[in-house]
C-alpha cells in the first residue's frame, strides 16, 4: 500500500474515532397562527438543538448586559448559555428594582440608583421574565439554552444554521405562545446532508406574560413610585 492511501485511510480513521460529523447547513420555517389567521410577522422565534448522545460544544466567552434606559430593558430578548452571569447596569437618573418570578431563574436585585449595577446568574434552563417592581412599563426576557446551535426566526418565519450531522432534541420559544404549548413542540430530529430542512413549525399566538403582570409581590401596581423619579 502507498503512502497516499496509507494518509488516506489515516483521516478515515482519524475522523471515525474521534467523531466528526459532516457540517450541514440546517433551514427551516415557523408559521405563528392567531386569532385572524397566519401573522404577517414571525420574526423572534428562537429554534434550538440539543445534541443527543454526546454533549453541546462549550460556549465561547462572552460578558452578557440587560441595560436598563429610558424605563425601558435593552436588548429586549437576551439568549445566553446555562449558567451564564448577566449584569444589570441601571443607566436611568432614578431608582429601578429588577425581579423574576417567572420559571427560569427567580431573583430580585432591590432598588439600586443611577450608575449603579447588579449581576445574576442564569443556571436553570428556560426563559426568565424580568420586569422593574416600580416601572411596570418595563419587561424583558432571558432565554438560558444547555446549546450553542439556535437561530431566531426572521419576519417570514425563516431560520438558519450550521449544525454537525446526528440526532438531536429541538426546542422552540416564542414570548406570545404560551409556554405549556411551546413544551408539545419539542420533537427529537435527525440532520443530515440527504434532511438539512426541519419540517414547519406552526405556533399559536396568545398574549404575553407581561400583559398586566403583577409585581414582585403578586399585586397589582399602584400609582407611581417615589423612586421612579428624581
């Protein structure tokens, strides 16, 4: 045997030993159903994998920020991988008082003034929803993920990305569905280079938890707080 083939039959067994897989660029669509039919904007709809069998690569260092401005959280939707800390810098002239009571990772921050800022970690898998015990304007979400691979949908539904072929556990989250039927969708799949499309997956649209939450006490907000202003 030559050396040619001798290298060739080398990186076979190279790569079957060590488990590589063919990278397959993986598309697919969401279709959001509400009360007057298909929406005409499906965009911010996270799609994510789970490897099945062998464990998602660790995510790459990032420093992760829920800015809290204008009496408003930005970014409004923050992904993050399990177990992330994310910090909560208040750049408002006032007081704000951050909490999640909401599945994923309940906190409460208390107040804090102008210029100050709070961290927390996010080591429970799932969407935390944030709000402000005095501005009840304010909302925002965290979505912790055990995966690097998700996309977010685009406004026609569409999402992209690159996976290694194999079998996988995918999962959906959309703020206006609600999430005991988010649960139904998770579906294992197989992606290879003969399936690089997911099948459609089809939400039903409903209001949002922060449509008339309460605050960190579970009562309702009353009037405005002295703290809210100069």
């Amino acid at each position: 045997m030559g050396f040619r083939s001798w290298r060739s039959l080398l990186v076979v067994c190279i790569f079957a030993t060590c488990g590589f897989a063919q990278t397959v660029h993986v598309t697919g669509r969401v279709e959001i159903t509400g009360k007057k039919g298909p929406a005409k904007d499906a965009s911010n709809v996270v799609v994510w994998f789970v490897p099945r069998g062998t464990p998602a690569p660790p995510p790459a260092p990032k420093q992760y920020r829920l800015t809290q401005q204008n009496k408003r959280f930005s970014p409004h939707l923050l992904i993050v991988p399990v177990g992330a800390a994310v910090e909560f810098p208040n750049k408002d002239p006032f007081f704000h008082n951050v909490f999640s009571v909401y599945e994923g990772t309940p906190f409460d921050l208390g107040l804090y003034e102008s210029g100050s800022s709070k961290m927390v970690h996010f080591n429970r898998p799932g969407a935390s929803y944030i709000f402000c015990n005095i501005h009840p304007e304010m909302s925002a979400i965290v979505l912790a993920l055990k995966t690097p691979y998700y996309d977010t949908s685009n406004a026609k539904g569409e999402y992209s990305l690159d996976l290694p072929a194999g079998e996988y556990e995918l999962g959906v989250w959309y703020e206006r569905t609600r999430p005991e039927d988010l649960k139904t969708l998770s579906r294992r799949v197989t992606i290879s280079a003969d399936a690089p499309e997911v099948s459609r997956i089809t939400l039903t649209e409903s209001p949002s938890l922060a449509e008339g939450h309460k605050n960190k006490y579970g009562q309702s907000y009353e009037g405005e707080s002295p703290y809210s202003v100069h």
